[in-house]
C-alpha cells in the first residue's frame, strides 16, 4: 500500500526510489541464488549417474544412457541409478521444505519434519511388518530363506506409512481437544514419539538374530531401494505440498510476525498450523516408508537457507527444496564414490553427515550470515 512518497512491501518501509531499487537489486541476487543451486542439482544429478561401484566407464554409462550397452549395464543405469537418484532429489526436496514449514508454523528453531513422532512411527511399523508379519518372530530361527520369502518390501512401506500417518492424526487430534499451541504440540509429539520408540524395542527384544538385523538395516536411509513406482507416489504427494506451501507463502510469512499480527491480518491460524503441519508430516511419512529415516536433511537445509537468504518465504520455499536435493545427492555420490575405496553402502547415508552436522548447527547458531557465506563458498559444505 502507498503512503506518501514510500510504501510497504512485506513489512519493509520503502521511502524513496533507492530503496525500491535496492528491493529489485536483492530480489536479482535470490533468483540468481535460486538459479545457481537448481544448476548445481542437475549437475550433481547427472554426475550421480556415473559413479557407482560397478566400475563401469564413462562410454559405458553413455551407451547404457542411450540404450545401447551391454544388459546389465542398462539394467543398472536404468532400474538402479536413474530411481535413485529421481528419490534423492525428491526425498530431498520433500523433507527440506517439510522441516522449513514446521520451524515456522510451531515457531521453533529446533523443528523437523519428525517434531510429530513420524520417524518413531514409521520404524514402529516397519519393525511390525518385518518381526512380525514377515516370519522374523521366534520362527524364523536363523534361516534366512524364511524371511526372505515372507518379506515383502511394499508391504513393510504400507505399514510404516499407515503408522506414520495415524501418529500425524493422532497428536493433531489430541492438540484440538486443547489449546493448539506449538508447545503443545512439540510435547505432543515428543510423547507419542516415545511411545513408538518403546514399542519399537520390545518388538526387537522378542525377535530372532534375523529378524532383528533385516530390522535395523532397514532403519537406515537407503536410496537405494527406490524403484519408477515409489518415486512417482513421493513425488505426487511431495509436489502437491510444494505447491499448496507455495500459495500460502504470504500466510507463512505473516505468521513469522506472530500469531496475534498474523490474525489481524485475517489467518486463521489454528486452520493454517493444522493443515501445514499435516501436509508436511504426510510428506515425512511417505519418504520415511519408503527410503527410510533421513529426516536430518528437514532441520539443516532450512537453517542454511534462512540464514544466507533471510525468511522470505517466496524465498525459502523453493531454495530450501533445491538445496535438501543438493545435500542428498552430494550424500549419495559420496557413498557411491567410497564404495570404491571402503565398504560404505549408499544405506549409510544418515551416518555420513553425523560428526559435522553438529558443527554446521553450532554455526548456525553463532554464526552471521556473512561468515556462514564464507565457510560455504571456502567449500566446507562439501563435508556435510
């Protein structure tokens, strides 16, 4: 709105001409930003194609590119590398921006795309599906083959998901019956989040030495289960929260000014809380059952976004995408490389980032954006 020689755009008092220059001079800078990191992940996803530990060359992956290799070098391309790396762009993406939107709907630094007990639960099922349905529990013994017969990767994702989903519902319910508030509901989830943890172990304590190990690898973030299937549900459901979270930018962005100023601007803010936060703990969900736990991609890529950009969410929305795709990539290429040198499988993504990530959250924290720009441009983001 214009008042006298100024005008108001997003809160900023614009005054005269320098200003608004100055607003069009940073807006330039975020879409170049912007620009910079999709690039970046197109890049990193086409390089992801050609490493691996197949030791197959650079012609090799051409001619399987293009359908002209050997058999096993298209298979491998094609029903391998190009899934998976479709799911670490899209996982990525996912989780990112579902971390970003619960640190601003619950008004907490320290939110992830778990806060609502999704991860416990998703393990919680899966532990159900494997132990239980799938003969890991006390018939097995130790023969293998029993498993693996009864082991059904689609319905172990089913089951995590159907847990995840209900633990969703089930804290947003129990927040309506009381005051919908962001401590109520990180506390919330904190509890339930427990319970699914403590279920979790007295499954394991009752299962056999098989049935306990095919658990807990698959408690590990694999990209490489990912098949055409899985990434087309993941990407349906991640494109449609990336869209409706696009839309309500605005009402993100007014919500950054606090619940009462957010209503006098005409948000219905218990309405937007619900459904942010249930759109962006559906996404955690369908990733999580599928891929595994890799939620520490939702607490780091929105932290290094609103610190180098600020919290615009016309902004952060989509970099904060753009960059957990980037972070899981570099994570995937990274396993795949070291499989060359050590036996790191692309499983262990989560282990990866463990020993830094508590240096980059420290300097998040301590750090200003300008020597968050330095420690990333001097290429220490690569350690991530």
């Amino acid at each position: 709105s214009v008042t006298g020689s100024g005008m108001i755009v997003y809160g900023a008092y614009l005054d005269d001409k320098e200003n608004v220059v100055g607003l069009a001079v940073r807006t330039a800078i975020f879409d170049t930003i912007a620009a910079l990191v999709a690039a970046l992940v197109v890049i990193l996803g086409a390089v992801c194609l050609f490493v691996g530990s197949s030791n197959m060359t650079l012609s090799d992956c051409v001619a399987a590119l293009l359908r002209r290799g050997s058999a096993a070098n298209v298979r491998i391309l094609w029903n391998i590398r190009i899934p998976r790396v479709l799911a670490a762009v899209i996982a990525g993406a996912g989780l990112s921006v579902a971390g970003l939107i619960m640190q601003t709907t619950l008004n907490n630094s320290m939110a992830a795309p778990s806060t609502l007990g999704v991860s416990n639960a998703a393990v919680f099922g899966a532990n159900l599906s494997i132990i239980v349905f799938a003969g890991g529990f006390l018939t097995t013994g130790n023969n293998l083959n029993n498993l693996t017969v009864g082991a059904n990767p689609f319905s172990t994702s089913l089951l995590a998901f159907i847990f995840a989903a209900l633990s969703t519902l089930l804290i947003l319910g129990l927040c309506t019956v009381r005051a919908f508030s962001p401590n109520v509901v990180v506390l919330a989830g904190l509890a339930i989040g427990s319970v699914w943890t403590a279920a979790t172990t007295i499954l394991q304590f009752y299962a056999t030495d098989v049935g306990i190990s095919a658990a807990v690898v698959w408690n590990f973030g694999d990209l490489g289960r990912a098949t055409y299937r899985t990434d087309l549900i993941m990407a349906l459901i991640v494109g449609t929260g990336l869209v409706l979270f696009r839309a309500l930018s605005w009402q993100f962005n007014a919500l950054l000014s606090g619940e009462a100023t957010a209503k006098t601007m005409g948000i219905h803010v218990e309405g937007l809380r619900f459904t942010a936060m249930l759109l962006a703990s559906l996404i955690t969900a369908v990733c999580v059952s599928f891929l595994g736990v890799i939620g520490f991609v939702g607490i780091i890529c929105p932290h290094v976004t609103k610190k180098l950009l600020g919290q615009d969410h016309r902004v952060t929305i989509p970099v904060s995408c753009m960059s957990g795709s980037l972070l899981l990539l570099i994570l995937a290429g990274v396993a795949c490389l070291s499989q060359n040198l050590v036996p790191v499988h692309i499983a262990f993504i989560p282990i990866i980032p463990t020993s830094s990530a508590s240096v980059i959250v420290a300097s998040l924290i301590t750090f200003s954006p300008l020597t968050m720009t330095v420690i990333f441009k001097s290429g220490y983001a690569s350690l991530i």
